[in-house]
C-alpha cells in the first residue's frame, strides 16, 4: 500500500491535477420520518457550508439498482485537513442527532475540469 502523501507528490509530478478533497457517505440509522424532521436544519447547515465556500457537492443516492431512493447521502467538502473535514461532516445536523452516521475519506481528483478558483461557478 502506497502512503497518501506519496501518491499525491506523484500525481502533481505527472501533471495530474491532483486537488485533495475530503468525500463524506451520510447513511440513515433512524427512520425516514426522523430524517425528515432534521432535514430542515441539515439543509440550512449545508447551505452555510456552501457559502462560506467548503462545500462543492451534495445530494442523496440512489439504491444499487439506481431506481430508489433509500436516504443515503454523499457530499464533497473543500478542507485543509481531514481533521477539519470530519469536524464539518460531524457538525451537520444529522450526525449531530445521531440521525446518520458518516464515513470519510480523502479524494484525490486528478482529471476533469474543477480547481479551486473554478468554485464561483457552482454557485452562480
């Protein structure tokens, strides 16, 4: 198994683009009726986190088959750390309840058009 920090000095040595973002899979632990009732909350948490520009993607996924929705979630953070990664997806109303529980890995994006300065647009 290869370092992190090793793979990433090779990507930008290769040219790749090479942007570290932090990737969060939120998944229900509590009934539908009880994610709805946070949903409010949760999308106003997001919706901070989008515009104070540490938030790039967010929405929900579908099932294996691609034909329902079961409530699982995934979205894409900006961060210097994963320290600080984890400290936003923990702070979302639906961790903090206890509504979901929530996984975190670090992604490296290394071909495709976003960078950093590109962000603006998402929000346009």
């Amino acid at each position: 198994m290869v370092a992190w920090r090793d793979y990433k000095k090779h990507a930008q040595e290769r040219g790749s683009l090479a942007l570290e973002l932090f990737v969060v899979f939120s998944t229900p632990v509590k009934p539908p009726e009880a994610v709805k009732a946070v949903l409010p909350d949760h999308l106003n948490y997001l919706a901070e986190q989008e515009s104070d520009g540490r938030l790039a993607f967010a929405g929900p996924l579908s099932d294996l088959s691609g034909d329902n929705m079961e409530g699982d979630g995934f979205l894409v953070y900006w961060a210097e750390s994963l320290k600080e990664a984890k400290k936003l997806a923990a702070n979302d109303p639906m961790h903090l309840t206890k509504t979901r529980t929530f996984t975190i890995r670090r992604w490296l994006l290394n071909e495709g058009f976003l960078k950093p300065e590109d962000a603006s647009f998402l929000k346009g």
